[in-house]
C-alpha cells in the first residue's frame, strides 16, 4: 500500500491510467523514465560485459562459456527463456517498485550470460570492430524505428499475433537447427533481424499507446529485450561477413 501511495505521489495520476490518456507532462514524464531506463540497461550490460572481458580474459571466458556453445546451448536457451518469463512478471508488479526493478536487473543479468559466449566468438572472429559496427548499425535502427512510430503516432498492437506465431516459429527452426546439426544461415538471421525490428516498433508504440503511468520499468524491459536480440542478430550477421 505505502509503494502504492508513493507511485501516486511521484506521477500524480493513479496507477491504472493508460499513459495514452494522461495530463501532457505526466505522459511526457512517463515516456523520459521508460528510456532512462532503457538507456540505464544497456550502460549496465556494457559495463558488465567488459569488465568480464577486462578481469577474467578472452582465454578464459572461451573456456568458461564453452559448455553453452555445445549441447549444454539448449538448456541455457530453455532456462533463459523462464528466467525471461519471471523478470517480465516482476516488473509488471503494480504494488511493489522494488520487485519491479529486480525483474530488471534480472533479466540484464541472464541476457549478459547469454550474450557472452557470442561476444567471445565475435571478438576471436573480427575484433572489437565488428561488435562495434553490429552496435553501430543496432542504434541506428533503433533510432529510425522509434522516429517511425514518434512521427506517425501509429499504434502497432496490431502486430501481436504476428510477433507471437513468429517467435514460436522461430524457437522451432531454433531447435530444429539444433537437433539435426544445421546452419541456419545469414537468410534466418536477416529474418530475425526484420522480426526483432517489428517487435521495437510493436514496444514503442505501446509505450505510447498501451502502458499505464507507473509500467516504465515494464516498458524499459520490454524495449531493452527487443533491442538486445537485434543486436544479437546483426553481430551473428556481421560475423558471417567477416
């Protein structure tokens, strides 16, 4: 109840307002928080990454994480996936700010062990300037992508069952691939790349449309997460090229 009187207090608007139809600077405040936050993660994962990278040593982060690039990947991917599940759920939690933010940074936690053994690899590969140029080339469609739906206020919810057949559909070619030991190709991950970009198109304009005053840390996980995956497409592409 006290989380509650103080979420009131810090918007002045109640809880189950839809940001949509909020007081001009409540919805202005709303969207500012939700990419702080954004912005918040991807610093902490950064950080996270090279300060790995910096005390533990490529060599030895090779040996630590190869156990996911073999048969223990889909059992990272299976745990990820529920890990993602339980950080989703806590942050939507309407009544308790602190397991908001805790389901944040869980999930900034397990998306940095994903991420990991593909950071080794890509840096074994091509160097530092091709997980900068996949960073590069991420932002830069994440800004387009968030112009698109600021400029045309356009509501993409329309999108959902899209967006949830294609992800099903992507875990099955995932685990197909994995099963019978085939590549799936730069053709899949130009695929994933289009459908991780409908899913940032999908969030913003939920942030626009669809999230209450109060959800920013929701909202934050849910862009982040979109914005993570395209970046892990684009580097596996950048990879292939290099």
């Amino acid at each position: 109840m006290q989380n509650r009187q103080q979420f009131d207090q810090e918007f002045n608007a109640p809880l189950d307002l839809f940001a949509a139809q909020a007081a001009a600077d409540e919805r202005a405040g709303f969207i500012t928080k939700t990419y702080l936050y954004v912005l918040g993660a991807i610093m902490t994962l950064v950080a996270i990454q090279m300060t790995l990278f910096a005390v533990v040593g490529l060599p030895r982060l090779m040996e630590l994480t190869a156990p996911m690039l073999g048969g223990a990947w889909i059992v990272a991917l299976g745990l990820f996936m529920l890990v993602s599940w339980v950080a989703n759920h806590w942050a939507l939690n309407s009544t308790s700010s602190a397991m908001q933010h805790a389901g944040l940074a869980l999930y900034i936690v397990a998306i940095s062990i994903l991420l990991l053994p593909l950071l080794c690899i890509a840096q074994l590969k091509g160097g530092e300037g091709t997980i900068l140029s996949a960073a590069v080339a991420t932002a830069g469609l994440f800004s387009l992508l968030t112009l698109t739906v600021f400029v045309t206020r356009k509501d993409f919810s329309f999108m959902r069952p899209f967006l949830m057949f294609g992800g099903l559909a992507a875990v099955g070619f995932i685990l197909t691939a994995f099963f019978f030991g085939f590549a799936l190709g730069p053709i899949f991950a130009y695929a994933m790349i289009a459908f991780f970009c409908c899913y940032i198109l999908y969030d913003t304009s939920n942030i626009l449309h669809h999230y209450r005053i109060g959800q920013h840390v929701a909202a934050a996980l849910a862009l982040f997460a979109s914005v993570v995956m395209l970046f892990w497409y684009i580097l596996i592409l950048f990879m292939n090229r290099d």
